[in-house]
C-alpha cells in the first residue's frame, strides 16, 4: 500500500541518518581517542614539547562533536542561525588539520585562500559544518585517493551572472571545494540538493549533507552551485554575502587559572552517573579551592544532604539513573535545605525535565558539553549570590 510504501522510505531515511551521523562522529572520536593515544606515546617518550597540536586536535574535534549533536537535535526545529563577520581564510586555517585527519593520507590537501578576501556575513559554526560535509564528500568520491582543493575568491555578480545563479546582484565570497574524482552525471547533479538522496550504500551517508549546505546557504543569503564532469571531478561553491566592514575576532577561551578561587571550606555536591564527568568537575573544584563531594545517583546525592555535612551548592545532571532526576533530586534536597542552589548540567534533549526553563530562584543551567573555567565561573557566582 502507498502508507506501508511511505513507512518504509521514512525507515529508509532514518537508516541513512542514523548511518550517516555515526560514520561522522565515528571521524571525529577517531580524532579525539587518537590524539589522546599519541599523547600518551608521546609522553612515555619524554617528548613534551609536541603535546599542544594533539591537546589542540582533541579539543576541536570534542568541540565539533558537541556542534554535531546541537544541529541534530536542532534539526527538526529549522535551527537559528548567528550570523557574524567572519574571515573565512581564517576559518578555513583553522579546520585544516581536522580536515586532514578525516580525509586521510590518500588524499593530498591544497588551501588556496583569495589574497585581500572580504568578510562574510555567515554563522561561522555553521559554515564549519558545510565544510567538513563536502571534504568527505570530496574523499568518498576519490576511494583511490587524489587532490582535495580548498579555494577562497572575491566574487562579483552582476545582473546576468545572478540571474543564472539565482541571486541578488553584488559582492559576494566564494568558497569551492574540488576533487579529482568520479565526478557525477547532470541527472546526479539535479537531484543533489534534494534531502535524503544520497550515491552512497545504505549507512554511509545521511543524504542530508548537500540539502542542508543548500538550505544552510540560501538562509544566510547565499547559494550552492555544483560543476562536474563524470571521470574528472566536481567542485562546490557556496556563495556568502559580503560583510562590509572588519571581521569579528574568533572567542578565544580564557586559561583555566583565571577562574575565581574558593573562599574558606566551600562545599559542592556533584550528581552524575558518569564517572569520568565526576572526577573532572571534582578535579577542577579541587584545584580552585572547593570541597567537593561525589555521588553517582540522586538516591547517594539525597543521603549527602540528609546529612549534616555543608553544602553550598548541588552540581547536578539532569538524567539520572534510578527513577529520580536532578529537578526532583533538587525539589527533594530543598524540602531537606531550604534555600539549596542548584546548578543542572544537562544535554539539549533534557530540557523537558526542567519544566522547560521554568526554574525557581537559585537554580540555573549549564548545557553539556561546557568548558570547565565556565562551570567553575558560575559555581563562585551562584555561592556568591548569596
């Protein structure tokens, strides 16, 4: 029947999506579990002085891991996008090496940014995503390897060139993305854009890659166009609104030791069925001066504070184990204290336990994953707050 036809094309796609995420986080933990293992060699090795570019490796591909699972779970709600003055030879600079870790050794990288090239209005995150999606494009259309090129241009359109790239006349920044691969058929090219179609076997792909580059590209202005040629290759080039003006400098993390110290037998209780979660936030509050005491459920959390041990301040995830979760486990602990602060650590599907943000006075949340100087910034000021 026509619904047992639909149920199955949606399972289908569900297959492809599900397929297609693990295959990109399976890249990115690849990143994280090798850096951390040459760090180790490297380490037994005594050779300290190369430990940055592993830590720095890691860190970004955590980040964009973290970034991954935000857009999947925004994906169903049309995610709002933060557009910025970005540079995007910068951008690009800083993508590289996660770029060649994915990509693989078959393949040779060549950057080739645009000297002089304008700012772009474009949500930089986003932008990073596009990027990384059609550099493994790029590699799974090479399987015997080739040459992956990454080009910048200044572009300006005029009346014709628009019309055939269905755009507004003006200043635009174009970023391409070349292979030396199997290339695709006219017939390929026209469906490319469509959500869900996809030339790859079942679960190597979502078949969301290009939908979500072009649908990504026209929100923010801009457009994808793609030139092939079958036995030569393809390029992919988004694009971008020029931004008249300077482009906004990339946040750069504050080091861990400015984060505010503790005042005199500061107490945090942490709640979280994750090991490795607890003994990094305890770690960290040791290191700036807290007392922190661990509990791996809210049943051990609620024994803690029907103590008379002090506690400033409940650090809690949300999902807990057990029956109970960090909202009730909070709700229980203020019956015990009242008045107890509570800081939820929680994950973006979580949200619905929390009343969906209806929170009561001295109660916030921290969105996983978070850097640890941030939680360590909000712990002093919610203790502080009085």
């Amino acid at each position: 029947t026509q619904e047992a036809l639909r149920q199955s094309q949606k399972m289908e796609a569900v297959g492809q999506l599900t397929g297609g995420i693990a295959h990109d986080f399976n890249n990115l933990l690849t990143g994280i579990s090798g850096s951390l293992e040459l760090l180790q060699t490297r380490m037994a090795q005594g050779r300290l002085t190369e430990l940055d570019r592993y830590i720095n490796a890691a860190q970004g591909a955590s980040r964009r891991a973290a970034a991954l699972t935000h857009r999947l779970l925004a994906f169903s709600r049309r995610q709002t996008l933060e557009p910025r003055p970005t540079g995007i030879n910068a951008l690009v600079a800083g993508m590289e090496e996660l770029v060649r870790r994915t990509v693989g050794p078959a393949v040779t990288i060549e950057v080739v940014g645009a000297a002089g090239l304008w700012p772009a209005l474009v949500d930089p995150n986003q932008l990073e995503n596009a990027l990384l999606n059609l550099c493994i494009n790029a590699r799974d259309a090479m399987p015997d390897g080739g040459r992956l090129t990454i080009e910048t241009a200044n572009v300006q359109l005029d009346r014709k060139a628009t019309a055939l790239r269905e755009l507004a006349p003006g200043h635009y920044v174009a970023l391409s993305v070349s292979d030396t691969g199997t290339g695709m058929t006219p017939e390929v090219i026209a469906k490319a854009f469509d959500p869900f179609f996809t030339t790859k076997p079942l679960g190597q792909g979502t078949g969301l890659g290009l939908s979500m580059i072009y649908g990504f590209a026209r929100q923010s202005g801009g457009q994808v166009r793609i030139y092939s040629e079958v036995g030569q290759g393809t390029t992919v080039r988004i694009y971008l609104p020029r931004h008249l003006g300077e482009a906004e400098a990339a946040e750069a993390p504050e080091p861990l030791p400015d984060a505010p110290r503790a005042g005199s037998g500061e107490t945090v209780l942490i709640v979280d069925d994750e090991a490795p979660i607890r003994m990094l936030v305890a770690d960290v509050l040791e290191d700036l001066g807290y007392v922190a005491i661990e509990a791996e459920d809210a049943a051990a959390g609620l024994a803690i504070l029907r103590t008379t041990a002090r506690v400033d301040l409940l650090v809690t995830d949300v999902g807990l184990p057990g029956g109970m979760n960090g909202r009730q486990l909070a709700d229980a602990g203020r019956a015990l204290r009242p008045g107890l602060k509570a800081l939820f650590i929680t994950g973006y599907a979580e949200n619905a336990a929390l009343g969906h943000g209806q929170l009561e006075p001295g109660m916030q949340v921290l969105t996983k994953p978070f850097a640890m100087e941030a939680l360590a910034t909000r712990i002093r000021e919610m203790i502080q707050g009085g």
